[in-house]
C-alpha cells in the first residue's frame, strides 16, 4: 500500500489511532516508519476537518451527523447547561472517534472576574485583628527574617511535612535568638523562588521543566498557608510587613500568593504586604534602606546605581544600603562605593538533578538587625546539616 492509502485507512478507521504503529504496519503489510507517518498524517487531517465553532442556535444548519447531535444533547443533560444559554461550542473526535464537546455559555465569566470574585472572598472571610498596643522602644530595631529559595513542593529525600516544620522551627528559632531586642516591626521577605515550579506544566516561568513532589494546586495552597502560619506566629511579638520577592521559578505564581495573602490580612492592623508589581522592592527605616530583587536579571555590580537610580531621595537620605537577593542557594557578599550586594543562603535540600552535578551549599536561615539610628548591625543564623 501506498502512503495516500494508509492514510485513508486510517481515517476510515480511528481504532488505529489507539493501537501501535506496528499493529498497523502488520495488518496492512507496509513498513513500520511508514505506518508512523501515515498515521500522523491522518491524526492531523481529523483534527482540522472536526474542530468547529458553532453557535447553539446554528446547530440544525451544522454537518454533524443525527447520532452526533445526539451525543450533543446527552452532553448538555449530563452536565446541567441550557441549550438556550450556549454562546458557542467546540467538538472534535478523539482516537478512538467519539465526539468530545467543549462548551461556553453566555454565564461564565473571565480569569479576571473569578479572580475579582476569589479576593473577594478571601477578604470577606479574613480574620479581623486591631493593632496590638506595645509599650515604647528606646532603641527600635527592624528584625528582618530572611527565608528565601524554599521552592515549596520540589522533589527531594525530605517530604512536606517534614519540611514545613522546618521552615517553621527556622522562623521559631530566629526569633528565640533576637531576644532582648525592641522590636519594632519584623520585616519578612517572601518568594525568591518560594514556589519550586510556576504552572499546571511544572516549569519554571521560562518553561524549565521541575520535578514536584505534589499537585500544583496543593503546592500553591499548601504555600500560601504556610506563610499564614509563620506571619501568624510573628506578629504575636511585633508587627509584620512582607515583601513579596518574585523569582525565576515562580514569578506569577508568587504574585498570586501576595494577592490571597494581601487580601487575608486586610483586616488585621498588625501586618501589611508589599505585592507592588515591581520586580525590585524597597524598604526604609531609619537611615537604613535595603533593595529585595532575586538576583537572576541584574549584575550584582549594577545593583548599588540601580537602587540610586530608582529611588533617589531614600537613597540620599539612607546612611546604610543593602541590596538582598536569593537564587544561588549560598552566602555571597560584595561590596561596590560602600553598597553591599548579599546572596542570601536557602534552607532548601538539594534534590537528585543538584547532587549528581555536584552543586552543594550550606543551608542556613538568617535574620538581620536594622537599627533606627545606627543601622546595620548584625545578623543571626540558624545552620542546617547537609545530608
């Protein structure tokens, strides 16, 4: 047979579409590759001779057959939907040539709407909490705990659970070690890669593919709540502003969580979110002023003009700047005129891909002590083991 004949045949019987290429090749007698090709070819053929756009009330004037209007009708029973309120359907054969249906009604709403609706909803159900009354510090600090790269959800020899708990006994321990501080607010950046995948397709935002341990929807509930619970736990000694930290692995995704977490703590006068969309964050407080970026886009010697360049007067009046970032997994301090340029290291365990290339880093979690008047001056750190 030739190749125009396999591929009729093929079209003439779907079945195949299901069966191997070299069941197809042993019943009409051609060669493998040919078989494979042929029914490629028919595969496409289907697809475009059977998707169409239709409106309901054009249905009787479409070419589908009495049985697939049948099916139609079934579809539409089976799934609750009133004919009269179909704005359009979509209906192709799958490979064993059953009809599939895909259908929009004049009450579905856009992404923007269910997400309008989502924040909404988050809000109205929000815990309501006043600001808590503190007595006077004379020598304020800001305690800033510093958590990035956790990529929540990523494969690796240590599960969920035991991860979690992780994160939270960093947060627990940090703040053990700041006792005898005033505490004037904690300042907690969030992302830097929180989320180890940015999408149904696990990759990263630039499609990198990931291996995940859990469902993306329970990766990006499992994370969210669990920033829940640490800034829950933080705000019980001082206020808590977050500041959402975009990634290269996460970039949209974290977006969304400072959205759910920004709309959660809209009644509670103890915390505030930082969801701007900028990729580069700024924080002020005294004569200190720090820079949140991930680090993956800029040069770290660009860094230090940058912040000038973006924010002028803050960095004018600031006596100390920082700029922090995540990414590289590991501790790295450069200093460009006086501007310290930090890789924050991640508590993260490296998973299969990272240890067969070799890439080991020790995992720490860390806190920095900003004084009002003083500045910079010091950090704590909680050291994990390495495997």
């Amino acid at each position: 047979m030739q190749f125009e004949e396999v591929v009729k045949y093929c079209l003439a019987n779907p079945s195949f579409f299901k069966r191997s290429k070299y069941t197809l090749a042993k019943v009409l007698n051609v060669d493998v590759a040919l078989a494979e090709k042929a029914r490629k070819s028919a595969r496409k053929i289907l697809l475009i001779n059977n998707i169409k756009h239709y409106n309901s009330g054009e249905t009787k004037n479409t070419k589908l057959s009495e049985a697939t209007k049948k099916d139609y009708e079934d579809f539409l029973q089976a799934n609750g939907i009133d004919k009269i309120k179909v704005k359009s359907v979509k209906y192709w054969q799958n490979m064993g040539g059953d009809f599939r249906f895909s259908v929009v009604t004049n009450e579905q709403v856009s992404p923007d709407a269910l997400k309008e609706d989502f924040l909404k909803f988050v809000e109205e159900h929000s815990p309501v909490s006043l600001k808590t009354a503190r007595p006077l510090e004379k020598n304020p600090v800001v305690l800033e705990i510093s958590i990035p790269d956790i990529h929540y959800g990523k494969l690796t020899d240590t599960n969920l659970e035991q991860f979690e708990q992780l994160y939270m006994d960093m947060v627990i321990e940090l703040l053990e070690k700041a006792k005898g501080l005033e505490i004037k607010q904690i300042l907690l950046p969030i992302g830097n890669d929180g989320l180890n995948s940015d999408n149904i397709n696990y990759t990263t935002t630039a499609g990198t593919p990931q291996h995940d341990s859990i469902h993306w929807m329970r990766s990006f509930q499992g994370y969210w709540k669990l920033l829940v619970k640490a800034v829950d736990y933080l705000k019980q000694t001082a206020p808590v502003h977050v500041v959402v930290v975009q990634g290269n692995h996460d970039y949209e995704r974290m977006y969304y969580v400072g959205e759910v977490l920004s709309a959660w703590y809209k009644k509670d006068e103890n915390v505030s979110v930082d969801n701007a969309q900028n990729s580069r964050k700024y924080f002020n407080f005294g004569v200190n002023l720090i820079m949140y970026t991930h680090g993956n886009n800029e040069k770290a010697a660009d860094l230090p003009l940058i912040m000038a360049t973006e924010q002028p007067l803050l960095f004018a009046n600031a006596k100390f700047r920082e700029v922090h970032c995540g990414h590289l997994h590991k501790e790295m301090v450069n200093e460009y005129r006086g501007i310290k340029v930090r890789f924050i290291p991640s508590i993260c365990p490296a998973d299969l891909w990272h240890k067969k290339m070799g890439y080991e880093a020790q995992r720490a979690a860390q806190a920095y002590i900003w004084n009002y008047k003083t500045g910079y001056e010091g950090h704590l750190q909680c050291s994990i083991l390495n495997d």
